[in-house]
C-alpha cells in the first residue's frame, strides 16, 4: 500500500511540476497566443503607473501617457504597488509565489522573496519598511520587512482575501473577502462575503464586517482621506428566488458598500444598475485626488460610473420619502448625479486616478484606457504593447466574462462562477424542478466530466452552455460563441492545493489516502478526475429530491469548493464524513474515529 502511496505522489507531483512550469492554473490558461492582460494598477507621486499584466508576466510602466518601460517578472503577475517613486513590490502566483522589489527608475528587480501560496494585492506602509500580501486560497495575511523579505506578522481574513489596503495613518489594513465564507446550512445565517480590518502592526483581526446576505465578488476597495469610510464592489445574489426572470434585478444586482470605518459597520450599500440595465461585475474602485468623483468599473459591461461623491453622501443622509424602497434596492438611486462612461475596450478591472484623468486597465483589449474629467470623460486608448487580436479560447474567456451577452447587462457566466468556479451559493435553476435549490458548481473539468448539474439534468457541458444562455442568460447567441466558451473551459486547469505544497502529502495524509482506498471513496471516485461519471443515491436528499441520485462530483481542486453536499450543508469534508453520512453510503466512514476522518480530510483536500 505504501508503494501505491509513492506512485501517487510521484503523480501529483508530476502534474503539479508541469503546471508550474507552464504556469497556467485556474482561469489563466493556454490561449494559445500571447496577451499581456492588465489588470493591477499602482501610480507613484510622480504619477508614473505602473500597470501589472497578469498572463504577460510583465510590469508595464506608463509616464504621460507614454510606456516608459518593463520589467519582466517570470510568472503570472497578481498586485503591483509603488513605495515611493523610486521602489515597486509586485507579487506572481504560484504553489509558493513571489514578492518582487523592482527599481522602478532603473527598471530592474532588486530583490524578490516566497511569500507563500498564491499571494496577491501588495500593500505597503508609509515609511516603506513593510509590505502586506494577501494569499488567497489559505486566507492568510502577511507583513513582510521590505529589507530582508522576512516575515514580521502573519494574520488571518475570512474567505480568499481578494483586495487590500492600508487606512491613511497606516494603523490598520483594510481587507475585501472575495467570497462568502463556508458556513454550511445555508439557509440558517447570512451567507456574504465580508470586509476584514487588521490591526497593521500585529495583524490581529478588529473587525469583521460582513455585506448583506448573498454579497459575493467583492473585488476591490478605496478609501476616504480621512481615514473614514471605505467603499467595497460586489455582487448581490438574489439567491433566494427561482432564476426565472432578469428583470429589474431578480437574479442579482451590483453594489458599492459604504463602510464606516470608525464604528467598523456597514453604513448602508447603493446599487450601480438601472431599472433596465445592469452594470454587472463591479471590480475596481477610486476616489479623484479632489474627493469630488468616485470612480467604479464595471468589468462585465465594459464601462466605468463616474459618481457625485458629495451629492452621493447627501442623498444618503436625506430623508426617504414614506414609500420609496430602501437604498440598498433603489434601482433610480444613482440618477442624475451618475455617469456611465463606455471605454469602448473590454474587460475593465482596476483603475485610478492621476490628477483629473482616470486610468483603467482593459484586460481583453490588452491596453491601458484614460478618461479625462475635464474633458467630457474623453476616453484615448494607451498602446502598451499587447495583442487586441483574439483566439478562440480568448474569445471564450471574454464571453464568459461578458454581461453584454446578457440580456439587459445583470450578469455574465462569472457572476455566478468567478474565476470559472463556484460562488459557495445555492440556486434554485428550474431545470430540475422548483424549490430545490443547490450549489453552483464549479466549471473545472466540466467537459470531461459529463453529465452536468448536480442531477445529471444535462447530458454534457455542451449542452450546459448553450441552455446557460438561453435560460440563464435569456439570450440566443451563435453557435460559434458558445464554442468559444466550450474552448476557454476546456483549457482550465486546478490551482495547485495549498494543502500539498509542490506536490507532497504529509504522513496524515498518507494516511487519508489509504483509508480513501480501504473505506471505499475510490470505487466512485476514481480515474483522472475522481469520479466515475454515474448517478448514485447516497440518502442525503431532502424536501423535493428525497429519492433522487445525484452526479459523482469530481474531487479536483475539492479543497477550494467547500462548503460540500448538493446543498452546501456541511462546512469542511470533516463535517460532511461525520455528519452527513450515518448509514455509510457515502463511503464507509461511519466507523472511523475522529482522526481517522481528519486524515480522510486532509487527503481529499490535496487532490
């Protein structure tokens, strides 16, 4: 059995290498041309921008409109931030990723540091001694001594830290959670996504401040120069209504958060969208250095808002009138004090501001894009070098991402799958009934894994994504747009787990993979993807699909999917082998002890 044990972690470890080297993992796959893909942007105080390109592994610097240089970076870049006109940190995603120093004037790395799994959104302090990295998949934060690399305080945030940073006294950092922590029961407590603060000395957690029920996708966060109020992007789930209908915001609505950071509350949220036009996916977000503006992209609609700020907190403030709804459901609430400017681009991510233009990184046009103030919010295109030719399976990728194939603009195929993976919610669909709802599944190995939808409704991911269109979408689109997107997923590839760092399982482990084996997982889940592709009635259904036999799951990357059963009931694998499987269908656990289960646990966890 031992000998079994080493073939298999040769295997993983093998694979693992070969993603390394390819660096391709998660939703950055293979297009089979070179992009650069921006997507961080950082401006010095000598309004130099640096503009980090995720899949051109590459650091473009940008200087009155003009590249002024690159720094290539070996790897996937995920966060660029000045210290300074003189120093930039950047971080590159990997099994253990970079902290990179660059010389930002001389144009060369002076240094670079591990700094743990998958790191991202760089921040730095002040005096430039420390610099912040988040790592997504183990929730951790890190503050790094920007001279020796070592590490000076290790803290915690609540679910895939996506975006941070520092309140203008450098006292605390400021954290949004990209997704709504694992709870199980879904239907028992508000399942959101949060906004972490950290005290930036010891990184010891202040507060934990979660959006309202459904908030997933929180993708960036800008705060006041008063150290006051913070603002945070998501996505609002209406996940506790049928998806039968899109209008006036019934499937989701996007949203800005107001937080006030001295009582550390939510203040109130107001939505981005209009009675009949969604601006679905907020992502990046910027106050003008005047306070006046406050600036969000809409990375599924391709356009940025530019808001009244002061007019903004005054309608905040004002009285409701008796029958008007609450702002968190005003669709009118942005009127007349909101402009929505189209970049005539694709895929706009982060932005910011130098002086009264604002720039804004356009992932699938693989430029930079500037909006003047002053000028009528004029939009010029900055050449950085990138490829605005599109292969098939980059083409997919924007389609994916793109809420124009939507009707009305509410949302697009990552709304509800971002980065191609699950949002941790329930959705009653239709397709197998109505007031059954279960989890949105991740698109991993979707194509090869067939059937589709967790009751096998769909005979395979092809039939899956031209109904996702027609029924979730309420749109028709071509057939050559939906073989693009068969492309684009059909190139995913799994993040390498956090749980078996370059491929190496520890002793528990190894003892998990012997009980997957003796207790009987393997006989369903098996075979390249862990599972066996048929229908199995393990007893776990309740309410209208009590009888029912659900698809094998694939286990690949399960380790980023909790929480776990049809309906998310069970938090961790642990939970769901404890508690959820008393008559030992789902794989004979029922008498294994505490540890027995936990090394099954740690096991799964690292496929």
């Amino acid at each position: 059995m031992r000998k079994l044990v080493f073939i298999c972690v040769v295997f993983f470890a093998f694979v693992a290498f070969a993603e390394r080297e390819n660096r391709y993992f998660g939703d950055i796959i293979d297009y089979g041309a070179e992009y650069l893909s921006p997507e961080y942007i950082s401006v010095a105080p000598d309004n130099t921008i640096a503009v980090g390109c995720k899949t051109g592994d590459v650091v473009v610097f940008v200087k009155e409109d003009k590249v002024a240089g690159k720094v290539p970076l070996g790897g996937r870049v995920s966060g660029v931030c000045f210290a300074g006109s003189e120093i930039l940190y950047a971080t590159v995603l990997g099994e253990n990723g970079k902290l990179v120093k660059i010389d930002a004037k001389n144009l060369k790395v002076l240094n670079s540091w591990n700094v743990g799994h998958f790191p991202t959104a760089p921040a730095v302090s002040k005096d430039g001694k420390f610099v912040y990295v988040a790592n997504q998949f183990t929730n951790e934060i890190r503050k790094i001594n920007s001279s020796t690399g070592e590490l000076a305080a290790k803290g915690m945030a609540v679910h895939e830290p996506y975006a941070m940073k520092l309140s203008p006294d450098n006292k605390e950092l400021v954290i949004a959670n990209h997704l709504p922590e694992p709870k199980g029961g879904l239907y028992e407590e508000n399942i959101a996504c949060a906004v972490t603060i950290l005290d930036a000395q010891n990184l010891k957690t202040l507060a934990k401040i979660e959006l309202p029920n459904g908030a997933i996708n929180c993708k960036d966060i800008a705060i006041s120069k008063d150290g006051n109020t913070a603002y945070a992007t998501y996505v609002l789930a209406r996940f506790n209504v049928p998806t039968t209908q899109l209008d006036r915001g019934w499937v989701n609505t996007n949203a800005v958060a107001i937080i006030d950071l001295k009582n550390r509350a939510r203040k109130t949220s107001f939505l981005l969208d209009e009675n009949t036009l969604g601006a679905a996916n907020p992502w990046g977000i910027a106050i003008s250095d005047d306070e006046k503006t406050l600036a969000v992209a809409s990375a599924g609609t391709h356009e940025v808002s530019m808001i009244d700020l002061e007019a903004l907190h005054e309608r905040i403030n004002a009285p409701r009138a008796p029958k008007a709804p609450a702002i968190e459901d005003d669709l009118n609430f942005l009127s007349e004090i909101r402009t929505r400017v189209d970049l005539e681009g694709l895929g706009v991510r982060n932005i910011a501001w130098v002086g009264n233009k604002l720039y804004a990184a356009e992932y699938y046009s693989d430029d930079l894009a500037s909006i003047d103030a002053d000028m009528d919010y004029e939009v010029e295109h900055i050449d950085i070098g990138g490829n605005s030719e599109m292969t098939k399976s980059r083409m997919g990728d924007l389609f994916f991402n793109d809420a124009r194939m939507c009707f009305q603009q509410w949302l697009s195929c990552a709304t509800c799958h971002p980065a191609t993976r699950s949002d941790n919610l329930n959705w009653d669909l239709v397709n197998d009934g109505i007031c059954n709802p279960k989890q949105s599944k991740s698109m991993l190995f979707a194509h090869f894994t067939p059937p589709t939808m967790i009751t096998g409704v769909r005979k395979d991911a092809e039939t899956c994504v031209r109904a996702g269109l027609i029924y979730i979408q309420f749109v028709e689109r071509s057939e050559e747009d939906a073989q693009c997107v068969d492309e684009f997923m059909k190139r995913l590839l799994p993040v390498p787990s956090p749980h078996a760092p370059q491929g190496e399982l520890s002793e528990q482990a190894l003892d998990g993979q012997i009980l997957f084996e003796t207790a009987g997982c393997s006989k369903c889940h098996k075979g390249e993807y862990f599972t066996d592709m048929k229908f199995h009635d393990l007893k776990t259904a309740e309410g209208p699909d009590v009888g029912k036999k659900f698809d094998t799951p694939t286990l690949r990357e399960v380790w980023r999917s909790a929480p776990y059963l049809y309906d998310g009931r069970a938090k961790s694998i642990f939970d769901m082998l404890k508690n959820f499987n008393k008559n030992g269908l789902h794989g004979n656990t029922k008498d294994l002890s505490d540890d027995e289960l936990k090394a099954l646990e740690a096991y799964v966890l690292t496929l």
